[in-house]
C-alpha cells in the first residue's frame, strides 16, 4: 500500500520518524490550523488498528510548512472534539 502525505520529523536525538498527515482542522475564530498526524509504519497496518494520533499547529512560512507544539488546553479541547466527533460517526 502506498501511502501520500507524508513527512519526517527529527527528534532530539537526531533520529528520523516518518509520519502520514490524516487531515487538517481549522478554528475559524483563530484562523489556525492543526495538522493530526500518525507514525506512517503504523497507518500501514491492517485496517482497525489502533494507532496513536499526534497533533500540531500546522503553519507555512516562506513556503515551507512548520509544525509547532499545541500549548493552550483550548487548542488542546479542540483537537480532542474533532477526534471524538470523528470516532462517533
């Protein structure tokens, strides 16, 4: 299976991890938008797995795109609702 979307994050070790973009929410009264995200070796298992979801404000800058760290728990809450509406459907 072929997967798209994806990229690789260093951490501070300096080691690679491959991760596939799942989708993009936006907060229409901040105007920002998180990327949620999952380690790509694991979105390549069969289906009905469970995987651990990441998240990140999701920015481009000078036509690259930079992941930054979620701080507020408001930003925090709003991932969690996008994610529990979408395991409810």
């Amino acid at each position: 299976m072929e997967i798209q979307n994806t990229f690789t994050l260093k951490n501070e070790e300096g080691l690679e991890t491959e991760y596939i973009g799942l989708t993009v929410v936006a907060d229409e009264k901040s105007g920002k938008e998180y990327i949620i995200y999952a380690q790509a070796n694991e979105a390549k298992e069969i289906n009905g797995k469970e995987v651990q979801l990441y998240a990140s404000l999701y920015e481009k800058e000078d036509g690259s795109i930079v992941l930054s760290e979620i701080e507020t728990e408001k930003e925090k809450s709003l991932i969690k609702q996008f994610i529990d509406h979408v395991n409810t459907q």
